[in-house]
C-alpha cells in the first residue's frame, strides 16, 4: 500500500479536518497526522522521526514507516516538514497545500501551539502517560530550522506577526516551487470536497466535508493525557503506600 496524498501544509491550516476527510476517501488506509502520533506512536514512531530529524532517512526508512504502517495519507507536522523526501519517496503521489490567512494562521497558532510553552518544559504529568517522549518529538520539530530557512517555525512565531507571516508565506512559496503544478493543490479547507475530490480524481461523498475544530482537539487531547496521567500517578502511589504498609507489618 503505497502513500497517495502527501499534506504540505503547515499546522493550524486545517490539517485535522483534511485528515478526516482523507480518511473518508481512503478508508483502506489511515491518514497519518500529529494527533495520531501523540495518541498513538510506539518507539518505532519516535525512533523514525528523531531519524528524519537528523536527516539520516532513506527511502526504504519511508517505505517501511508508512507502507508497513498501512497509512494511505499523511497530513500536518511531523511529516509535512519532510514533504520533499516524502515526495522523492513517492514520486507518484499527489501533494495537498492547506492554506489561510497568514495573520489568521499566526495568531491561530500564537494562542494554542505556542501558548504557554516559553520555558519548553514538558508537563509533568506527561511523564506518567509515556506522552513525554513523544512531546520532546513534537518540540524538536518546531525548534528545527528547516533548510533555507533562517528560522524555525516556533522561533517566528515567538518573534511576533511579521516574521511569523513572513514564515508562512515563504514556506507555501516553497512548496509551490518544488511540486510539479500537476500533483499539487493548493487548498483552503472551506472549499469543501469539489477541489479536493476533482484533484484526486476520487468521486465525492455523499457527507459533509468535516470541519473540525483544531484548537478544540488539541485541548481535549491535553486535558485526556493530563486526566490519565493523575490516574496513573495515584495508582503508583497507591502500589508504593501499600508495599509500605504490609513491609511495615512484617517487621512487627
């Protein structure tokens, strides 16, 4: 099963709600997003990506991820930082642009991506729900500084509306000139099925198009892990106080 969509577009464009519909049209196979990688990635995730990270990835390392994976679509960070390999990878595969506003998109992202994350600690809670590892992950792509950039993507936006839009702007320029005009679609999810569907040459379903909310997901996602994590944390503590307990009865 080989990859057919490759998302270019950066976080905050919609990317949830092409992942669904990704999903709809590819029911044979999911559609790789960075809340699957949260909620979802084993070691082999992490290990891949610290791998593409550094740049060591080859060809087989996508084919293995992806096709072993069974996914049919990949959208959103971490694997549309790499749209370029994964398209090298998969030559035949069609690439989808999201896009917004910039000043929308940036201050989008400004309020949930980025927010309170100054310090770039991890919660700690996270430590009891093996999401830590898979957060540093999540970290290191936003701090990397992608080639002919001279910044990351967190840095610009840190670095307040202008160098933030300049960034996005640049990066959708970017991508306009490395895919074939034929395999790329430049797209703004409110526009619904007609272009995406015409593009993929797929027939278009008899639902609507989703329209999911990003920061909404985000947060629920954060306040599950959190919710998770307490559970985990007072069960520990209960195993402790309990071995406690019956080592202080044996010394009676």
């Amino acid at each position: 099963m080989k990859l057919a969509v490759i998302g270019a577009g950066l976080p905050r464009t919609g990317t949830m709600s092409l992942k669904e519909a990704l999903d709809i049209l590819y029911p044979e196979g999911p559609c790789y997003h960075m809340l699957v990688f949260l909620m979802n990635g084993n070691s082999k995730d992490k290990e891949h990506w610290h791998k593409a990270i550094s740049g060591k990835t080859t060809k087989e390392d996508w084919y293995t991820f992806f096709d072993k994976g069974g996914f049919r679509c990949a959208v959103d960070l971490p694997s549309s930082y790499f749209y370029k390999e994964l398209f090298e990878a998969y030559p035949e595969s069609k690439v989808v642009l999201t896009v917004r506003d910039a000043q929308s998109w940036h201050d989008s992202c400004y309020s949930t991506i980025f927010n309170n994350n100054e310090d770039h600690r991890i919660p700690w809670i996270y430590y009891f729900t093996g999401l830590a590892q898979r957060y540093n992950v999540g970290q290191s792509i936003l701090n990397q500084i992608v080639p002919g950039f001279s910044m990351s993507l967190k840095e610009a936006n840190k670095s307040g509306p202008e160098a933030s839009k300049a960034y996005f702007e640049r990066w959708n320029e970017e991508v306009n000139n490395n895919v074939p005009e034929k395999q790329l679609l430049i797209f703004n999810v409110r526009q619904g099925w007609e272009p995406l569907c015409k593009f993929l040459d797929l027939p278009v379903p008899d639902v609507h198009f989703p329209k999911t909310n990003d920061r909404a997901s985000i947060k629920k996602i954060s306040r599950n892990f959190e919710i998770l994590g307490w559970i985990v944390s007072f069960g520990i503590i209960g195993v402790i106080s309990g071995l406690l307990y019956y080592s202080l009865q044996l010394l009676k």
